[in-house]
C-alpha cells in the first residue's frame, strides 16, 4: 500500500515508459509528415475524438471504480481479522483467567497453557492466512507460533490457515469438556471462529476470482486505438504542439489504466496491494500484549513509502 503523500515518478516512468515512447514516435511522425512533407489528408475530424474520448473516458471511470471495491473489500476482510483476533484474545484471557489473581485458583497453569497456545495460533493463523493468499512458503513464518508436533501435522495439510482454525475449534471443545468455558461462552469463541472463517472465505474468494477480461482487455485496448489517434486528430489544429498535447492526453489514459490493473488483485505481494505484513504483525503486538508480554516486535516499517 502506498503511505507517501506523493508519487515517485520513477515507479510511474517503471509503468508507462514503452507507451509514451512509442505514442512520442507516432506523434512526432504525424506532427512531421503534416508540417514538413504538408500531408493534409492525416488529419482526422476531431468529432470523432471527442465521441470516442467521452465513452473511454466512462469506461475507464467504470474501471477503477470496480478494482478499487476489490481493493477495499479486501482490506475491510483483514481489518475483520484483525478485530475478531483481537476479540478471541480477549475472551480467552477474560473467560479463561478470571480467577487467575486468586490464591489457590484451581487449574491455573492448564488455563494458563490453553490461553497461551490458543492466543499465539491465532497470531500464527494471520501469517499463515497471509502467506496463503500471497501463494508464499508458510511453515517459516508459522514456526515461533505453535508447537514442533503441530507444526509437522500442518505440513500434511493442503489448506494451512483452516487446518489451525480446526486447531482452535477442537482445543476450545476440549476446554469446554474439562469445564473451564460455559456453554454460552463457547458458543460466543466458536462464533468468532466462525467470522474468521467467513473473512478467510472472503479473501479467497477475491484471490480466485479473476477480474472480468473483458474490462481490462477492452479498456486496455481502447486507450491504445485513442491514444494513437490523437496526433491525426490534433495536427490539423495545433501542428508541432500535437506532440506534447497527445503525449499529456495519453499519459492520462495510460495512468487510469494503469491504476486499474493494479489494485484489482489486492493479494499479489506488490507495493500496491493490502499491506497484510503489517496488520500480521500489528495483530501480534496486539494478541501479545493482551497476554501481558512487555518483549514485544516493532511495528513494519514502510520501506520507501511502500507499506507491505
């Protein structure tokens, strides 16, 4: 995600360059051609610019708008994994640890053991939801957050982040069974689990579904054939300046374009995608803290305005 006020124009000449080089020597072969060698019929009526601008121009808006739905969607998915892991830290530290200040608590150290392993899967559930999506290596990640045992069962498992949501269903049963956790506060942690599910469910489904290829292709297109057209259009009008005009008239198009295609898949692990590296280990301090540890990791930094 990008979290600098303002925009390299390195990483836009990185998007557009070969577009603007190759729209410069249309432009400036239209402009010559015209001007110098007085070729009048590459002049095209500027009516039919303004018609096909005008539905590009819609098109394009179109565009943006649904990748942009895509792009929040997914970051209001991972703020609701952030809330709802933060919920289940907390019911698990309030239902679990209420008499934990007691003398002569009973159980204490088996609550203490339930609360903490459940706390800290839950934080590995978010890397591993994260790597997941991002089609990363996982078990790197996921190795400080649960156990040696876990950890080798998990690789037997082809989807990782619902195999530890399993995890947290059954150790909260067998909490239930041992008569730590009431039936109504069960109930409450595995409608959390439920949510969590719901929000992976959502990511997935936003991963998977590729954005329709007829907006891109076509978009794509038309702005090519319009950008292409300008310098006949404008020649006849504004000579040698045609080739600034149409270079700024197509850089517009291009960079609405561009915006476009990169924000309509918010999982890829690119600098314009939901920074899920962050919220993980936001999630983490959070999760942690909530277990009273003070050895806590910094927050990501952004690199280079970038946040990942």
């Amino acid at each position: 995600m990008i979290v600098r006020p303002d925009l390299d124009p390195k990483i836009v000449i990185k998007y557009t360059w070969r577009r603007i080089v190759s729209l410069l020597l249309v432009a400036a072969i239209v402009a010559y051609l015209h001007e110098y060698l007085g070729f009048e019929r590459v002049g095209v009526d500027i009516t039919l610019s303004t018609v096909l601008g005008t539905a590009l121009a819609i098109l394009l808006g179109f565009r943006v708008n649904s990748a942009y739905d895509r792009w929040w969607e997914a970051r209001r998915l991972w703020g609701a994994v952030t809330n709802d892991s933060r919920t289940m830290a907390r019911q698990l530290t309030t239902f679990l640890w209420y008499k934990r200040r007691e003398k002569g608590g009973q159980h204490r150290e088996e609550k203490d053991v339930y609360v903490r392993r459940m706390v800290y899967r839950q934080i590995g559930f978010t890397y591993a939801l994260k790597n997941h999506l991002r089609r990363l290596e996982i078990f790197e990640e996921l190795r400080p957050f649960v156990g040696e045992a876990e950890l080798t069962w998990l690789r037997s498992q082809r989807h990782v982040p619902n195999a530890l949501l399993q995890k947290q269903a059954e150790c909260l049963q067998e909490i239930q069974e041992k008569g730590y956790l009431g039936d109504f506060r069960h109930v409450q942690m595995e409608t959390r689990l439920s949510l969590l599910c719901d929000s992976m469910g959502g990511c997935e489904r936003i991963k998977n579904t590729v954005f329709p290829r007829q907006y891109s292709v076509f978009s794509t297109g038309f702005v090519t054939v319009y950008s292409y057209l300008l310098p006949f259009v404008l020649v006849g009008k504004i000579g040698w300046v045609t080739i600034p005009a149409t270079l700024v008239i197509g850089f517009l198009f291009y960079a609405l374009d561009s915006i476009a295609k990169g924000i309509e898949n918010p999982f890829e692990n690119r600098f314009d995608d939901t920074p899920m590296s962050s919220i993980c280990r936001t999630i983490e301090i959070n999760l942690r803290q909530q277990l009273g540890e003070t050895d806590l990791p910094d927050p990501v930094p952004p690199v280079n305005g970038f946040l990942y």
